[in-house]
C-alpha cells in the first residue's frame, strides 16, 4: 500500500441534538415488546442495523416480494433493457393471478410505468406477473433473475419462487434480507417514491370492450398516518400475516422499518411506526464532506502539471447515537501519484469512525486529468531548476 503523507482528522461538534417531539421517550430501551416475530430498523445511507429482532429467521414475505420485482424493473430501465412507454401484453398467467390485483384481462396492454404504478400503489399481482414475463421471457426466467439479484445483494436466507409473493412452499426471506433490498431500491431509485407515496391515482383499462378507468389506493396506510413516510410495501397472506417494509425520511435520515408476521393489520402499522419513532429518537446522520467538495493536492510524478487537485468522490456521512461519541472523519492520501492520471480517479478514500468503529467510508479522486509529460515539459523542468540553482548558487 502507498505510503500515507497525510492523515487528516476533524472532529465534528454536533449541537441541538436532545432526545425529544417523537411522542414516547425512546431513550435507552432494548426491547420494545413488538408482537411481530421478526423485526429489524436499518438506517438507509449507511445499511446500519439500529433495531433488531428474530431478524435472521426465514419467512414468508407475501407482497413484500415485490420490492425485488421493482428493483429489477427499475434496473431494466435504467440499463435501456426497456423503456417506461413500452406496451406490456397481459397473458392468460398474468391475468390469473388472485389475491391483490388490478383486473387486468388477457391481452390487454399497459404501458410499463403503469404497470409499475399498480405494482407499487396497489400491489397488483397480475401486474407484477406480467411485467415479469416481460422483463424474463416468462415468471420463472424472472424469478431466476430475482434469485441472482439477491444472491448479488448479499441477500443470503433469501428463495424466490414468484414474483408477487403469494404462498409457495419455500418462498422465503428474511427481515434483514428484506431491508438489504428496500434499501437497494430506494438508495438507487430515490423516484421510486412517485409512486409509493401516492394515495390514491386511476389508470385506463383498455380491453375488447373499451376504455374504463380504475381506481388505485394504496395499501401502505403510512403514508397518510405517519410524518415522513416515502413507502414502501406492504404484504399479507395466510401464511406470511401481516408484513410491511416502511421507508421514512425527516431531519435528512431515512430510516427502513421491516414488520414480519405480525398478528394483524394494526400492529404491523403501529409496530412499524413504533420503529421508527424509536429510530428519530435516538440517531441522527452527520453530514460530513460532499461529492465534488475540495480535499487537497499532491505532487504528480512525471505529469505535464506537478501536482493533482483531489475532491470527494461522493457524499460521505455518519450516524451517530444522540448524546453519544462525535464521528470523525479521517483522510487518507498517498504522498504522490504517478502520470498518467484520468480525472475521478480513485486516488485515496475518506472513513467516518464513531468510538474507533468506522461506519461509512467514500472515494476520494482526481479533479481532473493528468497526461504523463512530454520531452519538451521535461526539458523545460529541467531548465528552469538549473536556472534556480545557479542563480541560488
């Protein structure tokens, strides 16, 4: 590894930050007598575990499935796979599908936004099989994208076998696994939010029959409950109960929320709610250096200029107990680097540590190119610390 020139340390002081206006006092509590069987609250920028229980156990996760259905269409999108106008036919399969649902018919077409809209709005089985089929080829070749998705992610207690989340025997995850997704989602596709934060909204049938308009609520009652809320999808089966994964924002943190089996639909939503308000409470986000703010410069060996001017490669924060240890923020820098050098090159990296434990960590990189130099800016070098020295001399 490169030898260090300089270690830069800054101590942040964060002030105003009193446990408080969240309703119940928070503080110090371990067990908040949830009824769910499995829970977890992670903090979105960093993955940070702030709440957890039974969080590792395998169950059901009905509806919940479709926040890897979204992803994976969000990502098609954004690798040109589809596009947002496209026209999806629904099949005999698609329109099967019980449960939630839009009642689309067989051969019916809905653009993919709308599709997207009755997934993430209405939690639309049909919609979310055929959106399937048309992103996979048909279910299975989607679900074996889900699955290989997941295994990426680092989803590890995680089987698919649909793509909407009705019982299976061995569709599976877990309340870790699920915040592992929600996040993946919400961190990459912040617009997602369009879409899971809307009440209500309409699409057009458009069948054999003609044109009707069909009205769309959304299942995530939080978002009319609950400061905050950006979604994120709710889920329930005989199997799974009553499930939900929330996603809130205030005072620049995001939180994620993940309810699994519990008792009833009340509980999911007010444990839920619980979670977060328990989140609010005692965390906060330190926001430290941004992307493209200015670090510093070091010398460019054998460069047409002699030094390199280093930024932030991305925004770096850090979470931090309320009353507890201030982060701080550390730099690490080589002493020189060697032309050639392509602008936003890695050249060094930032990390947040709290007590001696680091808990976020960004690039830092090269504002701007440096090609390896030429004989003519050698021989003028050259020349000019000949000239300094005589002259010196």
């Amino acid at each position: 590894m490169k030898k260090l020139f300089s270690v830069l340390t800054a101590v942040l002081l964060v002030f105003g930050m009193s446990v408080g206006a969240y309703g119940e006092d928070y503080s110090n509590i371990t067990d908040l007598g949830l009824s769910a069987q499995s829970v977890i609250l992670a903090e979105a920028s960093s993955g940070s575990v702030l709440y957890e229980n039974n969080s590792d156990e395998k169950l059901p996760p009905a509806s919940i499935t479709k926040v890897m259905t979204l992803l994976l269409i969000y990502e098609a999108v954004r690798d040109g796979k589809i596009n947002w106008d496209d026209n999806v036919t629904v099949s005999a399969h698609a329109a099967s599908m019980g449960g939630s649902q839009v009642f689309l018919e067989e051969g019916e077409t809905q653009t993919v936004a709308d599709m997207t809209k009755c997934i993430a709005i209405a939690s639309a089985n049909d919609a979310a099989v055929a959106m399937a089929e048309y992103i996979g080829g048909s279910e299975d070749g989607f679900v074996q994208q889900m699955n290989e998705r997941a295994k990426q992610l680092g989803m590890n207690n995680t089987t698919f076998k649909n793509a909407c989340g009705l019982d299976t025997d061995g569709h599976l995850t877990t309340a870790r696994d699920i915040s592992i997704m929600s996040r993946e989602l919400i961190y990459n596709f912040p617009e997602i939010t369009q879409y899971t934060t809307t009440w209500q909204d309409t699409i057009t049938h458009k069948t054999r029959r003609g044109e009707s308009e069909f009205g769309l609520t959304n299942t995530n009652k939080l978002v009319k409950w609950y400061n905050g809320a950006t979604g994120l999808k709710t889920g329930s089966t005989g199997k799974a109960k009553y499930c939900l994964s929330a996603t809130a924002e205030k005072n620049g943190m995001q939180l994620i929320a993940v309810i699994m089996s519990a008792p009833d639909n009340k509980a999911r939503f007010s444990e839920a709610i619980k979670l977060l308000d328990y989140g609010y409470a005692n965390y906060a986000v330190v926001k430290g250096a941004a992307k493209d703010d200015f670090v510093g410069e070091i010398p460019v060996a054998k460069g047409e200029h002699e030094t390199v001017v280093l930024k932030m490669g991305a925004d770096i924060t850090a979470l931090m107990k309320k009353g507890g240890s201030e982060p701080i923020i550390t730099y690490e820098i080589p002493e020189s680097i060697s032309a050639p050098v392509e602008e936003n090159q890695k050249v060094g990296e930032a990390m947040y540590t709290v007590d001696g434990k680091e808990t976020a960590r960004a690039d830092i990189v090269s504002a701007e190119a440096v090609e390896r130099a030429g004989l003519d800016t050698v021989a003028r070098r050259l020349i000019h610390r000949w000239v300094r020295y005589s002259v010196t001399d």
